[in-house]
C-alpha cells in the first residue's frame, strides 16, 4: 500500500535519495543531482515549518515521490507557488502523479495561494498530459532551456489559476 502524507522531518533523508534518483535521470528536473543534502533539507524544512504545500508518497517506510508548492519568497509573489514533483520509475503508471498533485494543489487552495506555475521538459508528456488534466494552461515555451552533454531540450511554461 502506498501513502500520500504531509510531508515530515523524519522522512527527508528518503525524499533526499528519491530526488536523487530522479535527477540522475536527467530528463525531469532542473538538475542533474540532488546536491548538497543540507540545502535539500533546508528547503524541506522551511516547506513544513510554514506548512506549505508538501506531500510525500510512502511505501514501505520509503518516500517514493513527491509534490512541493514553494510560495513566492516577496510579498508582491506571495501569491504564486512554484511545483515541483516526481516519483521514482518504478512507481510510474500507478496514479501517484495525479494523487500527489491533487493533494498539494487542494493545500495551496486552503493556504491562499492563487496561482501554481511549472516549467516542465517537452520529453515529458507524461507530466505534461498529467498538468493539462489538473487544468494546468501552457503559456510560454522556451527553445534551448537546458543543456546537456552537448544538447538542447526545450520546455513549456504552464500555470492554474486556483
């Protein structure tokens, strides 16, 4: 059985190794590497100290994915959130994505946030089928957004009014 929970202290260390796994990937994420586990917990903590959006998948004691909603760090962005997400491969196919988003959408909602933005890869139309079914908007594309080993990958842009 797999859990969707709030996000908590003790279970960083599995998110931490989760990121890991899903950056090494190199297609999801912004980076390639969790980096430096410290900012990594850092971040986490500041998330559920202000009891922002954070969720966890769990499965056998183990975080298998995630969904964050960071609020924007000035009061004239406090009311636009940026997310992050992923699952682990393994766990892909199984509706984590969707119960993931739907919990820390609903949070963002009950915290005040008006507006969730993303910026998601387009070799990733899984993600991207999945934000369009949340009602998630593309407004933006950048050619050229990332580069590695020698090549380009493009993104969109995508934001939901709440």
């Amino acid at each position: 059985m797999i859990e969707i929970v709030y996000a908590a202290q003790h279970d960083i260390p599995s998110f931490y190794e989760t990121l890991d796994a899903v950056a090494r990937e190199e297609v999801h994420l912004e980076r390639v590497t969790a980096g430096p586990y410290e900012s990594i917990l850092a971040y986490q903590v500041a998330l559920i100290k202000k009891n922002n959006p954070s969720y966890f998948a769990i499965h056998n004691s183990r975080v298998v994915g995630w969904a964050d909603i960071m609020p924007g760090q000035n009061e004239r962005l406090a009311h636009r959130g940026t997310l992050g997400m992923g699952v682990l491969k393994a766990y892909r196919g199984r509706g984590l994505g969707t119960k993931l988003l739907e919990s820390a959408l609903e949070h963002a909602k009950i915290s005040g946030l008006e507006k969730v933005e993303l910026t998601v890869s387009v070799a990733n139309p899984a993600a991207i089928a999945l934000y369009k079914k949340f009602g998630f908007k593309e407004y933006g594309y950048i050619k050229n957004f990332r580069k590695l080993h020698g090549r380009y990958m493009d993104c969109s842009l995508m934001e939901i009014f709440l």
